[in-house]
C-alpha cells in the first residue's frame, strides 16, 4: 500500500506571529507576512493581512495573485510541499478537558463582564445567559471572562480569556498606560497557571495547540436544545451574541469570532437552518460577498448597522441604547 503523506500549503502566515507595518495603511505591528515553509524565509513584504479589517482591509495572498503559480512553473518547487516541519493544512480539533470550564462557573462577583450585563439588563436575566453560553470567570486578568466553545456534543473545544472595562469594552490598555489588548486563547492561561505553579504543562495543552482554533461558531451548543426552525442570526464576538439574545430571544445567537472568520467550514454545522448575518459596521460589503459564495446555505445579509450604526459600532453598541424588554416585546 503506497504511504499516505499529508499535504501542506508551501505559502502560509508567519507562525512567529511577528508582526510588521501594513504596507497599505502604515500602521505598525498590524501587518501578518506569509512565510515559505520549504525555504523558512519571508515571502515579499507585500504578501500578507492586515489586522485593521474595517479600517483598512488589506489582504494579499501568494495563491491568488499568481506569485505561487510563477514558483512552481519556474522549477523553483511545487506549490505545496510534503514535510514533517510544516503544519497540516486540515488540523484535527481539540478538546479541553470540561472540568476547566466547570471550575470556571462561579466568582461572578469579579467579573466584569457579568456585572456590565447585570447593570444592563438585570440579575434575573444576567444568570440566565450566565448559564445558556456557560460564562467563565478567570484570574488571568483580575476581572477577565472565559467564552467557551462548545459543540453541540457538550465538547469544549476552546475558549478566550477577554477583559473588559465597565462600559463592557475590550480593555487595550494595562494599569501602567501601556497599549496592551486583553484578549487570549484560554489555553495559553491554563498552560502559564502551570508553569508558574508546577513549571510543566500538561500534555493535553501541547496536543492542543496543534489543534484547529475557532472551528465553528461561538454558541453551537444552543443546537442541541433549541428546534431546528428557529433561526440563526450570526454576529462576529460572543459578547455580542449574548446581548443580542436577551434583546432578541426569537433568535439564536452565533457568534463567527472576527469579520474574516465567516466561511463555508465554520458554517459547515448549519446546513438546513436559516441564517441572517449582522456584521458589524463596516463590514457589510465584506459579509454580503461572502454570502454570495455560500449558495448552499439559507442566509441572508442585515444591512442594520450599516444604515444606523456609528462607524465601527457593533450589534451590542446598537442595543444597550435600548431597554431590553421593550425591545423584547416589540419583537413577539
């Protein structure tokens, strides 16, 4: 039987997550470079992604402008490679053992997302989302929020350690000023909460970040429980799909985890069901194309915050100017 090898994409991001100034808007530290895997040296500075998605948008990959193709017919090398060095393009998804998030159930007192929810929208209905989306507290950041991925198998296959301030914003700066964005892979907490107590990791961690991150939608769990002609509506953070819910329970809330994250394999898992999109604004356009590719799903785009939101703005921004139950009730 012939030997079955995997095979990796020779052009991907620099897995240094060095970054670098965006050749289009010239912000630095913004900037992600592709790499050459088979050469381990940096593509030109212009192949590459710019993280400012609403502001500025840049992206250019070497598959699609032809620089990949210009390699493999000068003899250079084909445009993939077979190598133990390089990353599988399809990744296995990872699993984080439940009893994390189980611990993680509690000390709401310290969570700061928890009490922006509770000043919005009342305890009553703040321990009911606590415990529809399984909302964790963490002590990586005094004060931090842990949103669970879970599939629809109560599996929890990531999460994401985020801080925020009292007005429920992600907090960028640290208590010294400096410039600092308060967002983290929840398994890189645990991994540093064992190496500064026990100075190892487990070896589920090191499994794990070999794994798929954000495989499909923040809320997938909800499937499980809720009927399967109630629709979908999709936001990009799980902040905002939490929110939503209590403003517009006759949905459920998704959340995709950035503007660029929405594509046919995330929403893979909801084939069948009807699907409204409610970018952020800005991101509108970039959804709608997106949209238009997924044929084989029942979507639709909401242009909403794109007619009334201020720039940037999210769904959340467009709520909390409201008063939840009214807004509830106009909806039955």
């Amino acid at each position: 039987m012939p030997s079955s090898k995997k095979k990796a994409y020779r052009y991907k991001f620099d897995p240094s997550k060095n970054k670098y100034r965006c050749p289009a808007c010239g912000v630095l530290k913004k900037f992600s470079r592709y790499m050459d895997f088979y050469k381990e040296t940096l593509l030109p500075e212009k192949y590459g992604k710019c993280d400012r998605e609403n502001n500025c948008g840049y992206s250019l990959n070497p598959y699609t402008d032809g620089y990949a193709r210009s390699q493999k017919d000068s003899g250079k090398e084909s445009e993939s490679v077979s190598n133990d060095r390089i990353i599988a393009s399809t990744k296995k998804i990872g699993t984080i053992p439940f009893k994390y998030l189980e611990d993680s159930l509690g000390d709401y007192d310290n969570n700061q997302f928890v009490q922006f929810l509770n000043n919005l929208l009342g305890e009553e209905k703040t321990k009911e989302l606590v415990e529809r989306f399984f909302i964790g507290t963490s002590n990586y950041w005094d004060g931090s929020t842990i949103f669970w991925l879970i599939d629809e198998e109560l599996k929890v296959r990531g999460g994401q350690v985020i801080l925020y301030d009292e007005n429920g914003k992600t907090c960028k700066k640290d208590s010294d000023g400096r410039i600092r964005r308060h967002n983290l892979g929840v398994h890189y907490t645990i991994a540093d909460y064992y190496m500064s107590i026990h100075s190892y990791i487990p070896q589920w961690i090191t499994d794990y970040k070999e794994c798929e991150k954000f495989p499909f939608p923040f809320g997938l769990h909800q499937l499980k429980s809720e009927p399967k002609v109630k629709p979908l509506a999709i936001v990009e953070s799980a902040k905002t799909a939490i929110i939503a819910t209590a403003y517009c329970p006759q949905y459920i809330w998704l959340a995709i985890g950035s503007l660029s994250y929405l594509n046919g394999k995330r929403l893979s898992y909801l084939i069948g069901r009807n699907i409204t999109l409610f970018p952020d604004n800005g991101g509108y356009f970039r959804w709608s194309e997106t949209a238009e590719k997924l044929s084989h799903l029942n979507i639709v785009v909401s242009d909403l915050l794109e007619r009334k939101g201020e720039e940037g703005s999210d769904l959340a921004d467009y709520f909390i100017h409201y008063d939840w139950r009214e807004v509830n009730n106009s909806n039955e």
